[in-house]
C-alpha cells in the first residue's frame, strides 16, 4: 500500500495564505476571543504548549504559590490564543492601521534621542505581547534591519518574508554576513532588533546567567554588538491591551555595556527578567528554554 502524496511547499503556502486571509478580516477582538477559546481548548486537553507553559512556571516562579501558578498558567495560555489569532489580523492589515490601534508609546523619546545623536539603536526585544506589532512600530521611526532565519514550519517562509518586509524593514540571513550587515547598520547610526531570549545554538554564543530562579543559556550576540558598534541598547515590547497595543521601551541595565562579558551577559539576563515581570501573563511561557541547564540544575521538562 502505498502512502498518500505530500503537499507541495507552495500548496500549503497557498493553504495558510488563505487561511489568513480569512481569519485576517476579523475585527481585533473577535480574533482576541476566538484564540482565548482556543487556548482554553489547549488547557483542556493539556496540549503540549499548555504543559510546556505550567513547567516553566513552575520552575521560574517557586514563590508563588500553587494556585497563583494555576492561574498565570491559564491566563498565559489564552494570552499565547489571542496572539496566534490576532497575528493574522496583524498581517493582513495595512502599516498604518496597525499604527492606528497604538494606544500608548512609553519610552519613545530613548529611541529618538539616539536617533538625534546619530547613534544606532539596538532594540531587545524579549518575546512579550506581540512582536510583529513592534516590527511595524519600530519602521515608523526609520528603516529597521532584522535577522531572519527560514521557518522549520512548511509554507510559513514565503507568508513571513512578505509580511515583515512590507513596512519598511529588512530582512538578513542568520549567518556571518548578516551579522556583518546589522553590525554595519548599527555603526552607522541605523536600527536593528534581536530577540535576546532565544537560546544560542553553541557553546561559544552564549553563557549561563542568572534568570528567575535558575540559570539560563543566555546570548553574547548582543554584547558583542554594542561593544563593536557603539550603539544604544533598549528593551522594547508591544503589550496587549484593549482595543489594541501599548509600546514599552526601557533602558537596559548599566552592565551590559561592561567590558566583562559576563557581567555584560548577567545584565541583559536581569534586564529580559523584568520585561517578564512586568507582565507575566504575556511572556512565551512555552519555550523550553531551559533544555540546556548548568551543572545539576533540575530538568523541569521531565515527566
């Protein structure tokens, strides 16, 4: 017997354009409810984002107590809904109506009085709120040059490509020319973004830092920027609130500018840890990023 065929990477293109074409044309908040629906779907049958989210918490967060973590977890859960659903309304928006659903830009005047001094500006940006929002944010201010690496998920990178580019950003390859490009951009005064939370895929990117109430493998990538460079570093996210978004720019602890490279490394740790304190429920809760553990720490993904 003989196995059906397999998609082509350009049918499901298709599939998941069309897909979010249909749920793109719902208003802001039908999209917010139904993927709060969805992510009481996710709890019910203890999904494995869901189980992910509740190990996470459990193990950043020990001083809460077991009815407290229940309860980030569930309203974590809806939250990572809402933004799978209202990211398709995101993408099939225009710039400028994404802009207009900006209720609030905290912060901004750090990025502008960099931009006055000719001095680039390296945004951190943890993943909190809505990213993509940010991305779009961020290119009304001025050209923005982000890393992009090409999806594991089948049909996802032609919809990526073309929506993080259609508003005035640009795009470069996670490799040695494309940290060569930002590194560029920042000396010349320009702006880029990196998402400090991702854990590094070597050893000779990253180091153990102090995070919550454990270590986390943490990246050098942006100490190694702004040492070359010179540039501004700022910790910037895109809250969820109602009727649409508040922008959040902060300044970045003094150490990351250190010459010690751990302390540097500690600082942008400390610095990823208060975004996250500051609004819990909207953190990507379900990334393992403690698969890579220092010494005999605990593996909170055991079953």
């Amino acid at each position: 017997m003989t196995s059906p065929p397999s998609l082509s990477e350009k049918t499901v293109t298709r599939l998941v354009k069309g897909v979010i074409a249909v749920i793109g044309r719902l208003p802001l908040p039908w999209a917010r409810g139904l993927g709060a629906l969805a992510g009481r779907f996710s709890l019910l049958t203890q999904s494995r984002m869901a189980v992910a989210t509740a190990q996470n918490i459990a193990y950043c967060l020990p001083e809460l107590s077991a009815q407290e973590q229940k309860q980030l977890v569930h309203a974590s859960v809806l939250e990572t809904g809402r933004l799978a659903l209202e990211t398709a309304v995101i993408w099939t928006r225009s710039p400028s109506w994404v802009e207009q659903r900006i209720t609030q830009r905290i912060g901004e005047h750090l990025i502008k009085e960099a931009q006055a001094r000719g001095q680039g500006v390296l945004i951190l940006a943890p993943h909190i709120g809505n990213w993509e929002v940010l991305n779009y944010y961020l290119a009304t201010l001025g050209q923005v040059t982000n890393m992009y690496q090409k999806p594991n998920a089948i049909g996802m990178n032609e919809v990526l490509l073309e929506v993080r580019t259609r508003c005035n950003a640009r795009l470069v390859a996670t490799d040695r020319k494309g940290l060569m490009t930002i590194l560029k951009v920042l000396k010349e005064g320009g702006m880029s973004g990196i998402l400090p939370d991702q854990t590094p895929k070597d050893d000779a990117s990253g180091l153990f830092a102090p995070f919550m109430a454990h270590h986390a493998f943490t990246m050098t990538l942006a100490n190694k920027l702004i040492k070359k460079s010179g540039c501004k570093p700022l910790f910037a996210y895109a809250k969820r609130v109602k009727g649409g978004f508040e922008i959040v720019v902060e300044e970045a602890p003094a150490d990351i500018h250190s010459d010690d490279e751990q302390l540097a490394v500690n600082a942008l740790s400390a610095g990823i840890e208060h975004c996250v304190r500051s609004v819990p429920a909207q953190y990507q809760w379900e990334y393992k990023r403690f698969k890579k553990r220092l010494y005999d720490q605990p593996d909170p993904y055991q079953k």
